[in-house]
C-alpha cells in the first residue's frame, strides 16, 4: 500500500494531531438533502452545535454563521432539534 | 532505613501503592485482589496516600476508567482478579492498544466455572495474547518490589504497554512473611515522576486517541505492540538492576536456581517455585527456571539457559482443554530443535495444592500428565 506509514512512524496507540492530517471530506455520504439556515429565525441557543455529531455548525464565537457542508454527511439532526424551525432541509 | 513487617502480599502490594501515591486507583473489590484495595483504602483514608480512589460499579468500569486516567496524565494503578480480569478483558486490550500504562495487581484466581476462589493462572492465561506485560512474582517480597518497578516499566517512552503484577490467590495475596520495604524518599526517587508523550489534559495540544482503524493501518498498529513488548524484554533486567541496587535482592526476567550443570531442569510460574526449589534441593543435577516474565516471553534467555539439560519439565497451573498447557507450548516452540526432551503437567487447578512428594514424583518421572488428578487418565 503506497503512501502509507509503516509501523515504525505511527505515534504509540495511532495517536491523531490534526493539524497534521489531511482533512477527511465525508460531506460526499449526504444523499440529496443539505441543511440550510434562515439566520433571522436563529437564536443562537447553538444546539445544533450540541448535537451535530460532525462538526458541521460554523461559529464565531457563541454566533451561528452556517455550515460546514465539506463535513455535513446530511443526518438532519440539525433541523430536528431547531427550536426556531430556523433550520431547513433542501435538495442539493 | 529499611523496613521488615509481617504482610500478606495484598498488604505488601498496597504499601507499595502508599509510597509510589498514584493519581488514580479505579477499582472493584473481588477475592482473592480485594486486601489489596481493602489495605490502600484505608491508608488513603487514614491520609497515607493521596490518590483519587474510584469506586465504579465492576471491573469493565474499571479498566475504562483507568485508560481514561492514565490517558489523561495520571499515574493510575487498579487490581483484580479472575471473574473481574474475565470481564475487564474486552477493555485489558484496549488499554494495550491505547499504550496506557497502567499497573494493575493480580490475585490469580481460577476461572468459573465451577466458580472456585482460590488459585490457579487461567485468569492471566485469558488475557495473554492482549498485549500486556505480566509478570509473575513468586512471594509476598518480590510482589512489592515488581509492584515498584511496574510503573518505571510501563511509562518508559518506549514501552507504553499496562503490567500486570501477578501474584498467587491466597498462597501469595493472603500469607504473611516478612517483607522488607525500602524507605517512602527511596522509592519516590526510584518511581519519579508520571510523564506520557500525550497527556489528554494538555489542551494546548489536542490529540485524537484511540482512533478507528482500517485494514490499512489495524495491522500495523497491533504490531506496535510487539515492538513494545521487544523493548520491554532488556527493559525488565534493567530497571531490576537499578532496584536491586538499591533492595540487594535480585529482579529479571528469568530466575535460574541450580541450573549450572543440571541434566533435568523444572520450569514453572509463581509460588510454585518455593516448592520445586525445595525439591531439587535434593536431587542431584536437577534445576529450577521460574519464569518471571510470561509477557513479554523471554524466548531467547530461556533458550540459552537450557542449552545444556536434557530434560525440561514444565508446570502448567492453567489447562487448555483440547491441547497442552500454555506455558508448556511456549517453552516447547522456544527450544524448538535444541534436542532437550520436554516434558508437560498441569497441577493445581482451582487451588489443589502442589506437594513436595509431588514434585518429587514429577522428577522421578513417577507423575501423571495432570498432577494429583483424581482420574483414570492421570496415569496416561
């Protein structure tokens, strides 16, 4: 297998610092539906940020911005747990 | 200044836990272990030691708990014994493959079933191949001094691995000896200071551990543990070096007695060893090699030592219904080809005592393949 570490160079227990890695894109697994966000509706109770299970809901700060769609695999958890109804699932 | 005190090895065990005062002891009481945190409890209540003792609801809890502690930057030990080292096993491995190192007191206990309480090595046999060191000590004296080079052991940078320190049910955990501990200064300059390459804690360097692995990287990373057990091998007869400078009483790997010029030599695990020495006492030409360390195994050592017997009887106080005993396996693979006859029992299984006569009669070549064996077949 080409590219790959040998056993030798892998940190003890395959330890992971990200900013070493290449950042793995799984937005690919989204079948046809993306969030999306009508920030005028958001509250900034972030629990979208508590429940994505990705790393998908971009802050800054305590402030919702978006989404990160190059990690959102498209589970809708997002737009269920929207207390505003803020959140939205559209086709792609 | 030097101590001698009467302890059982449990109470020998947790006085070596008061004087390395580990930051974490996550652990669930089970016979024959449970003098171990029975005694450090009460020193840590009595403010002897200052550890964070963590009661969890069973022995899986407990392994979880330790890797988590382990993992974040504490030194952490936990114990157990038999049915709790069964259910700790599906986490012993995970420990093994996170390189937590862990040190944790065995009370070698026979498995259920039938339930049974008292001794025999199925239980550390269970979890060999999980890729933890275990050391098997032969009295309450060596269990104290293995429990203090244990940490020194696991945290090496080139180690990472959990000890086990592993001592006979009842024979061991509950008979009083004179024990000898060095002073709480020597041991803290022996034991040093708890440092890993990736402390969890240490937020301004965040780490992904214990990550998903594929076919492209399992292999590779299991293997890690085998370089690790390589290097932990030397490691064993080093850091008892440096102990027994400051203990005078020899630690390593292997522990030959009488072997020079031996025709027939007696391997064995644990406790067992006191009785065989006895035995070969009296007989000419016949010696003893107790195998401290089972993992990693000291193929290489053992091998050379052997070079000139003939004959190599070994004890198994573990079966494997279907095959031969495993420490009977290990030694037959390591003198693979040397010429030596091997020779194989099992004996003491669920805490049936191992007599001088019987050891007398496996010399003899008087012995069945199951030792003091109620059966037809013990003959055969």
């Amino acid at each position: 297998m080409p590219g790959l570490k040998q056993s030798e160079e892998l940190r003890p227990g395959g330890v992971v610092i990200r900013t070493e890695e290449d950042r793995l894109r799984t937005g690919g697994w989204r079948t046809g539906l993306k969030p999306e966000v009508e920030l005028a509706k958001c509250v900034d109770c972030l629990l979208c940020w508590l429940y994505c299970p990705d790393s998908a809901i971009v802050l800054e700060g305590t402030h919702f911005t978006g989404f990160d769609l190059d990690v959102c695999k498209g589970c809708e958890l997002c737009s269920v747990v929207c207390p505003t109804g803020a959140i939205e699932m559209v086709a792609e | 200044m030097t101590r001698r005190l009467l302890l059982t090895g449990g109470e020998a065990v947790a006085h070596a836990m008061r004087q390395i005062d580990p930051d974490v002891v996550p652990v669930y009481p089970i016979t024959p272990q449970t003098p171990i945190i029975q005694v450090f409890a009460k020193l840590v209540a009595n403010g002897n030691a200052h550890t964070e003792i963590v009661n969890v609801e069973s022995e899986h809890s407990a392994m979880s708990a330790a890797i988590g502690a382990a993992l974040a930057g504490a030194r952490t030990i936990t114990a157990t014994s038999s049915q709790g080292l069964a259910l700790m096993a599906e986490v012993v491995y995970i420990a093994a493959s996170m390189r937590a190192p862990i040190v944790m007191a065995v009370g070698n206990r026979a498995l259920s079933g039938p339930i049974n309480i008292h001794c025999d090595h199925s239980d550390s046999m269970l979890i060999r191949d999980s890729g933890v060191i275990q050391l098997f000590v032969e009295n309450a004296q060596e269990a104290y001094d293995a429990m203090l080079l244990a940490p020194r052991l696991a945290e090496r940078d080139d180690v990472l691995l959990p000890v086990l320190v592993c001592q006979d049910g009842f024979t061991i955990t509950h008979s009083a000896e004179p024990v000898e501990l060095l002073d709480d200064e020597t041991v803290i300059r022996f034991v040093g200071d708890y440092s890993i390459p990736f402390p969890l804690l240490d937020t301004a360097h965040p780490t992904t551990q214990g990550p998903f692995a594929m076919p492209d990287y399992y292999y590779e990373l299991r293997h890690q543990q085998d370089i690790a057990m390589e290097h932990a091998l030397p490691a064993i007869d080093e850091l008892g070096a440096e102990l027994a400078h400051v203990t005078n009483r020899p630690f390593g790997a292997l522990d030959p007695y009488r072997l020079g010029g031996a025709h027939t030599a007696v391997v064995c695990l644990g406790s067992t060893a006191g009785t065989v020495k006895d035995a070969v006492d009296e007989h000419d030409g016949v010696g003893l090699l107790r195998i401290c360390s089972f993992r990693p195994f000291p193929e290489h050592a053992l091998r050379e030592l052997l070079a000139g017997v003939d004959e190599v009887i070994v004890l198994d106080r573990a079966a494997s219904p279907g095959s031969r005993g495993p420490l009977f396996t290990e030694v037959a693979a390591a003198l693979y080809g040397s010429g030596a006859a091997i020779r194989g029992h099992v004996y003491g299984l669920g805490g049936r005592e191992l007599h001088l006569d019987g050891v007398h009669e496996v010399i003899d070549g008087t012995a069945g393949r199951y030792i003091g064996l109620r059966s037809a077949r013990c003959l055969a």
